[in-house]
C-alpha cells in the first residue's frame, strides 16, 4: 500500500504516527540538548582555596573552567588581608565546569559599627545592644549615683569618653560606666569619726579667764 494511498484510507493513523514520531524526535533532541548544557560527562573536583590570596584564587578556577563570587568578608587579625577564608563548595568536591563558587575573604580592617545612646539604660540591656552591633569585647567599670545598675555612658580602655553616634571597629574594647548606688568611703576616710574644730586663741583666753573667776567666787 503506497504511502499516499493509507493517508487517504486512514487519515487519523497516520496523523497520530506522525505526532508519534515528532514527538520521539523532539524529546531526543531535548535529551540531547540537555546533555551538552549539562556537560554530563564533564566535572571537576574543586580544588583548596582557603588561605589563599583572592588573585591566586581566581586564577586557579579560572584554569579549571570554574567562576567565583563574593559573597561576604570577615575579619580575622591572625589572617592575612584579603585571603579566602570560606569556600562553597567545599574542597574536594566534584562539580560542573562553569559553576559558580561563592567565596568569603578576610576583610584588610574590622567591620566598624555605630556606638549607639545608651544612657539610663539597664546594664544588661546595654550589654546586648553592644553584643548584638558585633562588639564582643565589653567590660564595666563602677560609679557612684543615685540608682544602680544603670548606664551612664560608653568609654574606651583609657577613659576616653566615646559619645553616641561615634563609628567604631567593632573589636574595640568598651567599657560601660554602670552606676551602682553610692560608692564606698576610701580607707583614710574610715579613721574620721567626727569632724575636728578650731579654737582661737581669744577663745581659750576666754574660758580661762571664766574658770579663775569661777574659783575666786567659792
């Protein structure tokens, strides 16, 4: 039966194997398609990136047909500046040629944050405001006053008073001025019991003169 002569006799069987076979040779194509995108048979194990510098880290990926991306930075005194501290993936693990790694580098100076305006509040309220900007290193120092366990300001190690809106690096050491009641009396200020007077020396004439006619009087 000629070709021509089963598409006059069964037109609806010949239209559904032709869908049939566009279909397979779409598919095919697709299956195709997503095989090369892909690179199925390619892949590649990441090398180690960490610790070193950001231009030798990218020439490295960039010979392994491999891309980065920044996506954060760190500071960590005992690293050097600018060197790849994170790595996503990891080391070691295989991927496609073509993939994005996403790096975190170690900062050339700390995250600096905004002291805020801390007084009248609690010590503890204080603390966490601190902690929660990124400083870690916050200590107190005691004051006398009339409530306890107040702020009454922020200052560095030196005493240097540091006002509200000051931008520093967030590993500067604070300190909190806490008042905490009234401060207690020094040691040499323990030996006075009651204040001492002064006579003059008319005075003391005075009382002598009052104590001779006293006698005289008996």
């Amino acid at each position: 039966m000629q070709l021509k002569n089963f598409h006059h006799k069964y037109p609806v069987l010949f239209h559904l194997i032709l869908m049939t076979l566009a279909s397979g040779l779409i598919l095919m194509g697709i299956l195709f398609g997503l095989d090369i995108y892909t690179r199925h048979d390619s892949s590649i194990v990441m090398p180690e990136l960490r610790g070193k510098d950001l231009k030798e880290a990218e020439r490295l990926l960039s010979s392994h047909d491999l891309r980065y991306e920044l996506v954060d930075s760190v500071y960590d005194k005992s690293l050097a500046p600018g060197v790849v501290v994170e790595m996503v993936p990891r080391s070691g693990n295989t991927v496609k040629p073509g993939r994005i790694i996403f790096l975190s580098i170690n900062a050339r100076s700390a995250r600096k944050g905004i002291v805020p305006d801390l007084k009248d509040m609690s010590s503890r309220q204080a603390h966490a405001i601190l902690k929660g900007l990124g400083f870690e290193q916050v200590t107190e120092r005691y004051i006398s006053g009339d409530f306890i366990n107040l702020t009454d300001g922020v200052e560095l190690a030196d005493g240097r008073n540091v006002l509200a809106g000051t931008r520093l690096p967030i590993t500067t050491p604070l300190v909190l001025r806490v008042i905490n009641g009234y401060a207690p009396l020094s040691p040499d200020s323990s030996l006075i019991d009651e204040p001492i007077t002064y006579s003059s020396s008319a005075d003391t004439a005075s009382g002598k003169a009052e104590e001779e006619n006293s006698e005289s009087w008996w």
